[in-house]
C-alpha cells in the first residue's frame, strides 16, 4: 500500500509543478507580448497660434484669434494627462501653450528651435511612456514628426495655424501618425516661408 501511494503522490507532485510553470510562463508571455503592442509615448505637435504679422519684429505676440486658439489647446487637451510642455524661445509658442500650461500645472520647458536633436533625444529619453504636448514653428513641427516616425512632412504653408500631428512610438515598429485639423479652420495652403532657421 505504501509503495503504490508515493509513486502517486510523487506523479502528483510533478503534474502540479509542471502546471505551475505553464501558468507562470503564460504569464511571462502575456506580459511581454501586452508590453509589444502598447504604446510607449505620445507626443502631441501644434504650430503655434496666430500670430501678429509685424515685418520688423522677429518675436510677434499672438493675435486675438491666436489667443483663441491657445484656449482651444487648453480645452481639448486639458484632461489628456500631459506630463511635459515644450516651447521655443518665441513668445508665440510660449502664449500658445500657456493657457494648457496654467490649467494643468506643469510649467513649459523652453528649448532653442534649433535644437530638433536634443528635443529628439528628451522625448525618447527622459519621458517613454509620456504623454507630452509641443508647440514649435512651422517648419520645425514637421522636423520633429519626421524625425519621430520615420516618414517625410513637408513645411507647413505659413498661413496654417490649424494642423495638429499626434505621433504614438511604440517599444518596436514604427511610430504611428496621426495628422488632424483643430480649432477654428485657417487658410489652407499659402506661403511657403520661414523665419525660424533649422540646422
């Protein structure tokens, strides 16, 4: 009798093990496949507002509709869970994430437009698995999703005030992008200038 019940117990013993480590392997594999398709980052991208068309004056304020505009951002994106703000040394990015900025408490960082690399290096850096929001010009919007997915945009038309690009980086594959219209609608497609230099 004894003979017969540890050989059982023993063939118990190892079903179960064996079953656990099914289970926890199962686990591991959901785990890592969940973590495959999750999104890391989302980097959201605006142009800045409207701003005063003044020849001489480098460093224009926003217009009425400008400010608008910024209201808008503050709105749409104010319960989006933005961990970072990031602005150019230009008075209009900074008025146009300053009404998001003072809804949700996070300050804007303010980096050089020239610095499309250094902000590269941030994004995927310091905040993976962030959701950030980033106003720059119309030339170094399209820099920076370009660089961020991989593909090629084009220089926003200068008279676009309304083009909203939300690119989604995973932890492999390509990024997604998402290119959408917002707030009130701009006229599309005139001018093609820049005054902000990219390096």
């Amino acid at each position: 009798m004894t003979e017969t019940a540890e050989p059982r117990t023993r063939l118990k013993t190892i079903v179960v093990f064996s079953m656990l480590v099914l289970v926890f392997g199962a686990v591991v594999v959901f785990g890592y496949f969940s973590t495959f398709n999750r999104p890391l980052s989302t980097i959201i991208l605006v142009r800045h507002a409207e701003k005063k068309i003044e020849p001489n004056n480098p460093d224009p304020d926003l217009t009425t509709e400008g400010g608008a505009r910024a209201q808008e951002i503050a709105r749409m994106f104010g319960d989006a869970g933005i961990n970072a703000i990031y602005a150019t040394q230009f008075k209009r990015t900074q008025q146009t994430v300053k009404p998001l900025s003072d809804r949700i408490g996070v300050a804007p960082t303010i980096l050089d437009a020239k610095q499309t690399d250094e902000l590269i290096n941030r994004l995927l850096t310091n905040h993976r698995g962030q959701t950030v929001f980033i106003a720059g010009h119309n030339n170094t919007v399209p820099a920076l999703v370009s660089a961020l997915s991989g593909e090629t945009y084009g220089v926003i038309p200068e008279s676009e005030y309304d083009n909203l690009y939300v690119v989604t980086i995973y932890r492999f594959g390509k990024a997604k992008v998402l290119k959408m219209k917002y707030g009130g609608s701009s006229t599309q497609g005139v001018g093609s200038g820049t005054m902000v230099p990219v390096k």
